[in-house]
C-alpha cells in the first residue's frame, strides 16, 4: 500500500493515535489564560472532557454566570473533535423512519428540530464571534446502489419530509460512485472542527471561565452538596458535575447500552479536480461518507468508512479496504492523512444526555451520538446547560439516559455486544500462542505468555521491547494492539492506552500498569 505523504511535519494538535488527522497540523492557540491551580473555590460546574461537548457546555453555562472550570486529560480536542470528518447534518445514523417506528412521529420532529436547531446556533456562534474555522454550508446527498437501499431511501425520504427536514429527490449524488437513487438534503455544513473547537475555547476564556488542560480526573467524591473532583496536581470542588468524556467513568448502565467504534478516513489529493463540491453518503453497513475540504489553499478529497468494533478486526486491513474503495473512483494523486477515530453506538439509535443514571446528585453526561458527534455534542450543550440551569429543554426527556426504551434495535445491540460478557471471563483464560518475545515483530505489540502471565508486549523500533499488564483496570477485559495508532485498545467499552500504557481514552481512570 502506498505510504503515507504527510505534508506536515508538525503534529501542533496531538490526539489520542498515532496517525495524523488533516486537522491536527498547524498552530491553533487558545487565548492567553493563567493556568494556576483552581484557587479555593467551590465552582458552580467541573466540566471533564475538553472535546465539542465540555467546550460547548462550558462556554454556554459561563455565559450564564456560573463559574464554571473545564478539565481536560490531555489538551483541548485531543479525543475525538480531533479525529472526526466534520459533518454538520440535520440527518442522523438514526434514520428518521427508525426514529419514527422507534419512538413514534413526534419524537422524529423533535429530532429533526434539535439538529436545525444546533445548525442554527453554530451558524449563529460562528458569525457573530467570527470564528475562522472554514465553516460552509453544503448540500448533502444519501445514495443507493441496489433496489433494497432504494426502498429504504423512498422511506428515509418520506419520513424525513414528515418530520420537517427539507430533502427531495435528486437525479445526481454529487460524486463519482454509480448509483441508483439518490436524496438530497439542503442547507447541511461541514467545518474545520478543532478551528471551530479552539473558538469556542476562547470564547469560553474570555467569558471569565477556567480551562485547566492535562488535567486527568481520577477521582470524585460527593459530600453536603459539593462534588470534590481530584486530578495529579488539583482538587476541583464544584456544585455540579459534568461528564463530556463519551463513557462516564466507573461502571454505570451506559457501558452496557453504547458499544465503542472506530470509523477510518482517509485525506488524499486527486490527480484531476474532481473534488466534490458537497456532502455525499452510500447505504452501505458501515457507509462510506465523502467530502472536501481546504487547507492552507490545497484541496484534499476526505472518504471515512469501514468502521468496526474497538479492538476488534484488523485497522491496517481497514485503512487498505477504504483506500482501494476510493481508488475504485477516484485518481488518486497522494495519500497525504490516513487516520482513524471512535464513537460509540447508542442501542436504540439515539444519543443519551442528562442526569447519569444511578449516581450522586448533580453528575451529568452525554454518550452515544454514532457518527454524528458534532451535532449531538452541541445539543448535549444546550440541554445539559438548561438542565443544570433549571430550565425546561424539550428534548431532555427523550433523550433522557434513564429512558424507558422502546427498543425495537436492541436485540441486535444486544448480539452485537455480547462479547462484552464473554470477554469479562474468556480473556483470562485465553492468550495468543507467540512462545517468546523474539517472535514479536519489529514495531508491533500483541498479547503473549510469558511465564505463566498475559502481558502486552511492544517491540519498538530499535528492537527494545516493553510489557504491560493488558487487564484495563475499567473492568478487567484484555486490550488488543491497535497497529495503525499505536495503542492498547479495550474490546469491551473502548478504553484506550498509549504504548507506555497512559490512558488515551476513558472510561478507564487508570493507566495500564506497566511490568517491563
Ligand atoms: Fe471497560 Fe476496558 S474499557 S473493561
């Protein structure tokens, strides 16, 4: 397969893989802020996450006069916001005739004017605070390729329609794939998202609010009211607790209703100028989705695709399937980003956002949104902030975490992520059968047994190998080597760890523990 031919040297955004995204090059600062240790105060809110989602809640509940201070693992869009492709929709994974059998016609109408509404509102944010994020409105088109995704398109045209999303049929899909049917949806966007994202930090700085980056919670308490949030070098105490981190840490009811996925795009340069001037999206399982985007004056075609469990199939094999996907299509001139990322598969199909179930007073959290995190994070934003604000949000209550599910999808879910049980017990008793650490390639981990024990080991370049405990301390599964991004990742709840086994990604609070 073609190696990669990263334009730019300089990681400035680092993210949690190893791959580069085409978003992370390029100085992106955040306003200046004194980043002292929170002083002794009791915040109104302690918002964990520096993603879309904690930077959004932050910002809108600061310009509600509480005083509110954001804790970030690693630096602002480290997680997912770095890796997305940026779609904005009004159109979900969810499709409206799911969401209509699923939870019935009203709640596809609230559906569809929550993503009008968010489209409306970063709209709005972007133009009256000037972010420079390349935010642009664009038609999107869904597409089938065979009589089966057709029927299903005529329904997902017509319930769409029902609900209020401006869509009709169209005679192209706005890209070089052959099809048979296709929709269009107008006034859909796409955007820059860390540009996008620092803004709203900045904003959220200027408005007075803390942001405290590598600030890793481990610890939270509840006493009289206050929530006391501890990280390596603070200790937050807040009324309020907000959990923008995909799975709230601990085991709770939501590591067993989303399933972690990893979704791979790719940045390539096109030999000729067929760059699509739109959004464009197959019916595919998983589908491929399509888009252009500009960066320092050169186009670059993004294709996503291919997604798959976390810590389950094979990334490489992922990253070559999409790759020869688009070159079915596309002339492709250079690889120029190839990168992955995760998202987590809610299991009737729409986010949860609100009170975490089961837990202390006053803790929130918002997971779940498929591939549409940029939507979804935003509107976890608007109703987390009302919530704690006190006031009515009209679609808190269906997307309520605590939800009585009509669960029409949830056998499937259910199937699908049975190997979270199974895993809890088989990986303790099942190792692969590599003898000895000479077997191990050069720059590849993988699980072995040595002298009685599971350990992950890595070989890295020069030949010096390392060894991890590989039992992510969430709860107790064995992770799997991700060799494009270079990370332990978990099969049970997405959990992911750096080669030096430090957590990438959470719901795990602590590292892999390291043996050699
Ligand atoms: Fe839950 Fe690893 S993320 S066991």
């Amino acid at each position: 397969m073609e190696q990669t031919n990263n334009t730019f040297s300089q990681k400035t955004n680092p993210r949690d893989g190893d791959n580069t995204s085409i978003w992370q090059p390029g100085p992106v600062d955040l306003a200046e802020q004194d980043r002292q240790p929170p002083v002794e105060q009791v915040y109104d809110v302690l918002v964990v996450g520096g993603g879309i989602t904690g930077i959004t809640t932050a910002l809108l509940l600061q310009q509600q006069n509480k005083k509110v201070v954001v804790a970030e693992a690693h630096l602002v869009g480290f997680g997912t916001t770095g890796g997305t492709s940026a779609h904005l929709n009004t159109f979900f994974d969810a499709t409206y005739p799911e969401i209509e059998s699923d939870f019935g016609e009203n709640a596809a109408k609230l559906i569809a004017d929550a993503g009008k509404e968010v489209m409306n509102w970063i709209n709005g944010f972007v133009n009256k605070y000037q972010i420079n994020c390349d935010l642009e409105t664009k038609n999107a088109y869904l597409f089938s390729e065979n009589e089966k995704e057709s029927k299903q398109l005529d329904e997902i045209l017509e319930s769409s329609q029902k609900a209020g999303i401006a869509v009709e049929k169209t005679s192209k899909n706005g890209i070089e794939v052959p099809f048979k049917q296709s929709i269009l949806f107008k006034d859909q966007g796409q955007f820059h998202p860390l540009k996008y994202l620092k803004g709203l930090a900045n904003e959220f700085i200027k408005a007075g609010g803390v942001l405290l980056e590598n600030s890793f919670i481990t610890e939270n308490s509840y006493e009289d009211g206050i929530h006391t949030a501890k990280s390596a070098a603070f200790t937050i105490k807040a009324k309020n607790l907000v959990f923008a981190t995909h799975l709230p840490p601990g085991i709770n009811l939501m590591d067993f209703t989303c399933a972690p996925y990893r979704s791979y795009v790719l940045g390539v340069t096109l030999a000729d100028e067929k760059y699509p001037d739109c959004l464009a999206y197959d019916m595919q399982e998983p589908y491929h989705y399509f888009r252009t985007h500009v960066i320092d004056r050169k186009k670059y075609l993004l294709v996503g695709g291919e997604d798959h469990k976390t810590g389950h199939d094979e990334p490489e094999k992922a990253f070559e399937t999409l790759e020869n996907y688009v070159r079915k299509y596309y002339n492709i001139s250079s690889v120029d980003f190839k990168w992955s990322s995760q998202y987590y598969i809610p299991a009737d199909g729409l986010p949860y956002i609100g009170h975490l179930p089961s837990s202390d007073e006053n803790i929130y959290m918002a997971t779940g949104y498929n591939g549409n995190g940029m939507i979804f994070g935003t509107l976890s934003a608007m109703i987390l902030c009302d919530l704690i604000c006190g006031k009515n949000n009209r679609y808190s209550e269906l997307l309520s975490p605590t939800r009585i599910k009509p669960v029409a999808g949830f056998g499937d879910f259910v199937k699908e992520n049975s190997d979270v049980a199974y895993r809890f017990i088989a990986d303790r008793f099942s190792a692969e059968k590599i003898k000895s650490f000479e077997e191990l390639p050069i720059g590849t981990g993988t699980i072995v047994n040595f002298e009685g024990e599971k350990l992950a080991a890595y070989k890295d370049e020069a030949g010096k190998i390392s060894a991890l405990n590989p039992v992510c301390p969430h709860a107790g599964c064995v992770v799997n080597f991700n060799p494009t991004e270079k990370s332990w990742d978990c099969p049970c709840h997405g959990g992911r760890f750096d080669l030096d086994g430090h957590v990438l990604t959470g719901p795990p609070r602590a590292d892999l523990q390291k043996v050699i």
